[in-house]
C-alpha cells in the first residue's frame, strides 16, 4: 500500500503552527475538565461530575474539529502532549473559578488566532474560527453562571448541596438544547 502524503496546502506554516497550539489548549481543556469530575465524583458532587465529563466530551470535539481541519487543509495536526494537570482542589467552587479563569483564557487565544488568520488574509481558517468564538461565548457565560451560583447561594449548610443540584438542571437544559439543535 503506498503512503500518500498531502504535497500542498493552503495553510502557512505559521497558520498551521498556531492552529495546532489551539490544538493542545483544547486538548488541555479537556483533560481540566475531566480532572476536576474525578475530583467532583470523588467527593459526592455527582451532578458537577457528570456536568465536567460532558464537557470533557465536548472539549475533545473541539479539539477533534481543529485537527480534522488542518489535516483537511493539507497540513499536519499533532496530538497534544497534555501534562502538569491539577488533580487536587481546596474547595468545590476552586472547581469552578478556575473553569471561568480557563474559559476566559480559551476565548482570549480564539480571537487572537482568528485575528491573526484575518491578518494573514487567510478567510477560510478565520470563516472556520467563527463557530469557535461564538462557542467560546457561550462556554464563558455558562462558566461565569455557575460561579455565580456560589455566591448567590453561598456555601453554608445545604448550599452545596443546592448548588450541585442546580448544575444538574444546568447540565439537563444544556442536553435538551444540543438535542434540539441536531434535530433541525
């Protein structure tokens, strides 16, 4: 069987480098959230659990989206090499101020690398990067959500418990969305 190795594309290089950079920091957003649902599950918190493994799935996608992408445009996607995760937390809403701080963080590389892309008058990969940054808008307001919850809660008594119970009805409402959406 003879190898085929795609001989142009239409990524520069340093298109091409930066998009695989957001490879690896979706990849890292993944392992984040799946780090801190073993965390959550480890100590009772069964609805942010599976609310953090679904977002695992989701992040992987996303990561899987870029490299399909790249590979599609004739460059070379890497598999990231994902390493220091956090697995400890001092608190249940340590989890999620660093969800918001790491979203934030994943939005603010979107925008420079579609900025970049638009600069580089590369249109296809800055018309691909849309949907990551309205995604991104939406991953950070639901972030900013739930740590609002520990404030307007509060963590004293049954306030945790509270709070885990309103991330499931967050993680149900999200579920019945992407349903609706794929159903169109």
């Amino acid at each position: 069987m003879k190898t085929v190795i795609t001989a142009k594309t239409s990524l520069t290089p340093e298109v091409e480098s930066k998009l695989n950079k957001q490879v690896r920091l979706e990849g890292l957003s993944a392992f984040y959230y799946l780090a801190m649902a073993s965390w959550c599950e480890n100590r009772g918190y069964l609805n942010a659990a599976e609310f953090l493994y679904d977002h695992f799935e989701e992040e992987k996608m996303h990561m899987l989206k870029l490299m399909h992408y790249i590979n599609e445009a004739g460059g070379h996607a890497l598999a990231p090499e994902i390493s220091n995760l956090r697995y400890e937390f001092n608190s249940f809403r340590e989890v999620f101020d660093h969800v918001l701080e790491h979203e934030i963080t994943v939005s603010r590389a979107i925008s420079n690398l579609a900025d970049f892309c638009f600069q580089e008058k590369d249109f296809a990969t800055f018309q691909f990067l849309q949907w990551y940054v309205n995604e991104q808008r939406e991953e950070e307001a639901m972030a900013r959500r739930l740590v609002e919850l520990f404030d307007i809660i509060g963590e004293e008594g049954q306030g945790i418990w509270l709070i885990d119970q309103e991330i499931g009805k967050m993680l149900k409402k999200l579920k019945a969305e992407r349903a609706a959406e794929e159903g169109k």
